[in-house]
C-alpha cells in the first residue's frame, strides 16, 4: 500500500535513549493486544518491499522482540510496518512510544510512522523522528494531533480514541534502502509527550521554502553553502520602493503536531533590514491564522541564533484564529520575513536561515 503522500516531508524529531524496562512492567496500551503484545502483530503495508517478520529472543534484555527484515528498490516511498489490535482504555492517549533497534545495511535512515484505525476503517496517522540505527533506542511522540488519512471514507469524522481497535507502526522507506527493525515495545500512554531533543524542520533543501510577497517586492530564493560551517542554508534576497508599506515573507512549510510538546522556536539567522523597518517579522502559521513574535528579532550582520518562546508569539490583526489561542497541534508553517515602510527611496536586504527547529 503507498502511504499518504503527506508523510514525505523531510522532517525529523529527535530521540532519546532510555533504559529497557520489560513489556509487563509498562503503562499504556501495548500494541497487538495486552494479551499477545508483540506476537499479535504482522507485516503490514508491504507493497512494493521484500519483508519477512520472525520472533526471536533477541530484546535489550534477552526478551522476545519482533525482527522485521526489508529491502525496497526505486524511488518511491513506502510504509512498511508491523500491525495489530490495540486496547484503549478509559483515559485519552497522549503519547506513543516504541523501543527497537535498527540495522541499516544501505540506504537512508527510514522515517518512523504510527496509524491508528477507527471502527469505520478511517485512520489518522503521525510522522515520528528518523529512526536511529544501531543501537537500542526508545523513540517518543505525541499523538494529541494525528492527521487523518487521505483514504479515510468518512474525512470529515474527527478521532474519537473510545473507537481505535487497530493500530501500525512501521518505517517510511526512501529510495533503495534495506535493513532489520527489532521492536522490543510499541504502545500508546496516557503519559502527556514530553520534548527532550529539538524537533528539526528541513529549511536548507532546495525547493524547501516559498514566499509571499508585494507585488512590488523583487525577490530570489536559494540555498548557497554560506552557513557558519560551510554548508547550505536560505537565502532570501529582496528589493522594494520605500516611502510605503511593503511585506516580504519567506516560509517553510512543517507536519502538522510537530510543535507539540515543544516551548520555543529557535534557528540561526543573518539579515539586514533597510532603514524604517524594525527587525524582522518572525510568524508561525496555524491553518488561516498567523501569529508573529513580539518584539520583533533585531537585524544582525553576523549569524546569531535566536530562541523565541510560544508565548511570546501574538495573533496578528491582519488574521483570525478560530479560538484566539496558538493551538500547537495545528501549526503547520514557519515564516522568517520582513514588513514596514522604509525610510529609503529604493531598499533591499538579505535573510539567510539555518538550523530551524522547535526547542523543548
């Protein structure tokens, strides 16, 4: 089966490695039933990939792990996973959690992916980080806002976790990529998702950013190797007439959740500004809303890297929000720009951006 097209975007979240407790001794709802666990999973979503799942004792600690061989050739994406009953309890998840281990014998790292199904066969679905390869790992995310799935027969029904019978977790595979996933654990917990790695949005890639702009405004996107360490970055090049209001707002785009559990958003930067204009104007992007940090981030002709806290983010006047509150689960757009009246006859300016992210 291909998955939904929107889980190809290159992003990641970080992960953390913590002990190996066993199964029996964790919270949550185990998938592949309470009962069966891992042995109530089976490959799931293998169209297009070579896989082969066995049992084995081979857990951080010697217990039974699924061992999920794969290998994929072509372009295209694929989710491959491993699938199963799951039991919700009485309260709301907030968290998914999954300890493995991964062996990458070519390729890329795959990107982890969760699904879960309701009693109508919808599903809704989260992007987790990039899996990490070579070592015993539990990797962490929130699930507070899954995004529904394109195949979904009712899209418009919103996830009511009372109904989710079944649930996957697996890998999206990119290009020729083949290797072993163990899975010790998979479960859902009501145990709220805390950050502990900054989630990164992909912003040095060509094609990764666009613009919205004056229809005055002349302006040039690309991605030279001018970072403080030599590698790629964004460079948003701008030419405008003063004397009056002119805007010009680069954005990149990021999954929908990836906010979630996090406290600010940080990157490093270098811009200048024409004279009359006070800083840049720094927004995150809630569906229709926009939101734009106060005060402003001041111009600097060295690359600075700057933490701007969520609560210090404001609605714009210029917008509307549904609630009037930065809903982090729906933020799905970053904006690093500039807008005012400069004092110049003819101004022009230079913003580049690198390592853009969601801080704990």
């Amino acid at each position: 089966m291909r998955f939904p097209r929107v889980l190809m975007a290159a992003l990641t979240l970080a992960s953390a490695a913590l002990a190996a407790p066993s199964a029996a001794d964790q919270a949550g709802s185990a998938l592949g039933g309470a009962e069966k666990g891992l042995r109530g999973l089976s490959i799931v979503g293998a169209s297009g990939v070579d896989a082969s799942l066995t049992m084995s004792a081979s857990g951080p600690n010697g217990e039974q792990a699924d061992v999920l061989a794969f290998a994929k050739k072509g372009e295209d994406r694929r989710f491959l996973g491993l699938g199963g009953p799951v039991e919700i309890g009485g309260a709301t998840p907030q968290s998914f959690s999954a300890r493995y281990s991964l062996r990458l014998d070519s390729g890329k790292a795959p990107r982890l992916a969760l699904v879960v199904f309701g009693e109508v066969a919808n599903g809704w679905y989260r992007l987790g980080p990039s899996a990490t390869t070579g070592e015993w790992v539990t990797d962490n995310m929130p699930v507070g806002s899954l995004v529904p799935a394109d195949f979904n027969t009712l899209p418009e029904s919103p996830l009511e976790w009372s109904s989710v019978r079944r649930a996957w977790f697996g890998l999206v595979l990119e290009g020729d990529v083949s290797g072993q996933l163990t899975l010790a654990d998979a479960r859902l917990s009501e145990e709220p998702y805390r950050a502990t790695k900054p989630a990164t949005i992909v912003c040095d890639a060509p094609g990764s950013w666009s613009a919205g702009c004056d229809p005055a405004v002349v302006w040039t996107l690309t991605y030279p190797d001018e970072a403080p360490d030599g590698s790629a970055c964004m460079e948003f090049e701008y030419s405008f007439p003063g004397g009056r209001h002119m805007y010009a707002v680069p954005s990149v785009s990021c999954p929908v959740g990836l906010a979630d559990g996090y406290g600010s958003l940080q990157f490093k930067y270098k811009a200048t500004v024409p004279p009359g204009i006070d800083g840049l104007l720094v927004m995150l992007g809630e569906g229709g809303a926009q939101w734009y940090a106060d005060p402003a981030p001041p111009a600097s002709e060295d690359w600075t890297t700057i933490t701007i806290p969520f609560d210090e983010f404001k609605l714009g006047e210029w917008t509307k929000d549904d609630n009037g509150k930065l809903d982090l689960g729906k933020v799905d757009r970053v904006m690093v720009g500039l807008h005012g009246t400069a004092q110049e006859q003819a101004a022009s300016g230079t913003i580049r951006v690198k390592d853009l992210c969601f801080a704990p």
